[in-house]
C-alpha cells in the first residue's frame, strides 16, 4: 500500500505513516539497503518486524532519503546525515517517521486493553484525570504512553523514567494535542504534543 497519512504539524516538521500491506519480497525488492540493514533485517525472527524495519525504509524514500542517510549512535537514537532531527516507530501494521528542523519523537501503539495492567509503571501525576472508570480509559493510557514514549525517543538519555520524570498535562481525546514536560536532574523541559487514532492504533508524536 502507499503511503496511509502525511500530517504538517508546523512548517518545519512533516509526519508521515506506512500501512504495512505488502509481503517481505515486495518491501524489500526495491530498497537498496546498506550491509549493516541487510544484516539487522535478515536477522530478525519475525516477519512482522521485517516487514516494518522496511516499511520504514520506504518511508524515508517518499521524504527523499535513502537508508545511506539513515545513521544510529551509541544510544541507538537515529539521524540524518544533512542535520534533520527524525524519529522512527513500528507498531504490528503501521509504521510513522517525524523529520523536523528540531527534535522530535513519535510512536505508534495499538490500543490493547493490558496496558491497564502496566499503568502504575508509567502513570503518576495523570492518575488525577484519568480513571478506570472513565469509557475511553484504555486510549487514554495508549496516548500517555505513547507521549512518553515519544519524549524517551527524543531525549535518548538511559536513567530516565515513564513514571518519575514524564509529565503529561491533562486532555481530552478529541483535542488531539496537549503539552508535556520532561522534569529530570533539576531541569524541566517543554514540549508540544500531538496524537491522533486509526484502525485501533494511536500515533503520538513531541515537538519543541
């Protein structure tokens, strides 16, 4: 399939999501990939996770890249070689890239209902508007995570946590963006966030 959705959240950043439909042998014919990514792809057991790690490859190639553009450092965080800030998700059959002038984080997660069962682990201050008792419980807890996932993405430091050091402002679903802080060795840190629902899946995404 083509490419699902592309989103413009301000004049510098561009988001754009892949509905993985096609077959490993039809995602991997036409990519061009570096030994390093042949080797990671052909590494990995499940087809599923094969099939995403080169959806986003054909994402970066609807941006104009190539996987030759594509860099990770010692923490695992992506880059581009011309400078752009991006940001890399795959979640069962939708994959999302974010390249900015800034940094930026995303992540796509299928809303399930057993993140009630990890919530304590990544709530705390958001435990005062959200409740089990509210009807849209489990795609409110999918954007928190998603949020905070998205913030770990971006500021890429190992130490920080879910719970302790993210802070997700209270919103309402059909707001689609909200604001978030990261509060971490005695510095805080803004950032506007953004989300959206489709097919079961909610994608999150944090710019500066």
């Amino acid at each position: 399939m083509p490419l699902y959705k592309t989103i413009h959240p301000n004049s510098q950043t561009t988001v754009k999501i892949w509905k993985i439909t096609e077959s490993y042998d039809d995602l991997i014919r036409p990519l061009d990939l570096k030994t390093t990514s042949l080797e990671r792809v052909l590494g990995m057991k499940s087809e599923l996770h094969q099939r995403g790690f080169l959806s986003v490859r054909h994402l970066l190639r609807d941006f104009g890249y190539t996987d030759q553009d594509l860099y990770y450092d010692d923490k695992g965080k992506p880059h581009l070689k011309d400078g752009k800030h991006i940001s890399i998700t795959h979640s069962f059959t939708f994959s999302g890239v974010i390249i900015s002038d800034h940094e930026v984080g995303i992540d796509i997660e299928k809303q399930r209902d057993k993140i009630a069962v990890i919530a304590k682990k990544f709530v705390d201050y958001e435990f005062k508007y959200v409740s089990e008792a509210d009807d849209d419980y489990i795609k409110k807890l999918t954007v928190i995570w998603g949020i905070k996932e998205s913030l770990y993405k971006l500021f890429a430091t190992p130490g920080m946590l879910f719970r302790e050091h993210f802070l997700v402002i209270p919103f309402m679903l059909e707001d689609n963006e909200t604001v978030a802080w990261i509060d971490y060795q005695h510095k805080k840190y803004r950032y506007n966030t953004h989300f959206l629902e489709f097919e079961g899946f909610t994608c999150a995404y944090v710019t500066t």
